[in-house]
C-alpha cells in the first residue's frame, strides 16, 4: 500500500474532504492515507450509508455525490470495491471487473456544483494501483 500513497503524494493531490465507510478494513484504509497525506482524522466523515452495499441502486451512489458540500472542491471516498466499481462504471460507461486492491481512481468534474454531477461531465485523470509499479 505503501507504494500507492507514495504516488498520490507525488501527485500532489490535496484533499478538503475525505468520508469513509464505517467499516472496519475502510477505517484502517482512511486513517493510513491520512497519515500519509496529512489530513487529520477528526476531519474524516465516516458514513454507515457508504457501508451499506447498494448496488441495485445506482441512482444512491450519485445521489450521496450530489450532497456533497460546494465548498470542498476535492473530495475522497473511502468506499467498498463493488459499490465503487459499481460507481465507476457508470462514470466510464463501461464494465470494469476485477478491480486490484488498494486501487485509487481520479475523476475530475467540470461542474460548478456537486449537485450538476453525472455521468456526462466528467474526466478520469488516473486510475492507479499497486501491481502497476512492480
């Protein structure tokens, strides 16, 4: 995992935001990356909606996107691989099956408010994960 933290700070990628599953294996995840990337913890929404796993609703995920306030401008997400590649399908219009562990995915939006997000406004910046670096 490391490696992969290594690459988001060399990527100088700085965060208002970060929300979390509340579970277990999510919370380790959160609060490694965010010793590695200076975020304090105490700022960390951990949301037991994002634990729920509801893949038959995608509307859901794109909803809990649209809540987000307007004042973070980067936002992470903390989430469980079939709900996430579940979300990124739906940015990418594609299936993306066997997801690697640990993967990270940057979507930039060109909108003016979280509530604008969806599936056409949107631009994949990186897609990066530990097996790419081996």
């Amino acid at each position: 995992m490391e490696i992969i933290w290594n690459e988001f700070r060399k990527r100088k990628i700085k965060l208002d935001k970060v929300y979390s599953s509340s579970a277990k294996r999510a919370k380790l995840t959160c609060e490694f990356l965010c010793s590695k990337i200076d975020y304090s913890l105490e700022k960390v929404i951990f949301d037991k909606k994002i634990y729920d796993y509801h893949m038959e609703w995608i509307d859901f995920y794109i909803w809990y996107i649209m809540e987000f306030l307007d004042v973070y401008n980067s936002i992470a997400i903390i989430w469980h691989n079939n709900a996430i590649t579940e979300l990124v399908e739906y940015f990418l219009w594609k299936d993306v099956w066997n997801m690697p562990t640990t993967w990270i995915i940057k979507i930039n939006f060109d909108i003016n408010k979280w509530s604008d997000v969806s599936y056409s406004n949107w631009k994949k910046d990186f897609f990066i994960y530990p097996k790419m670096f081996k």
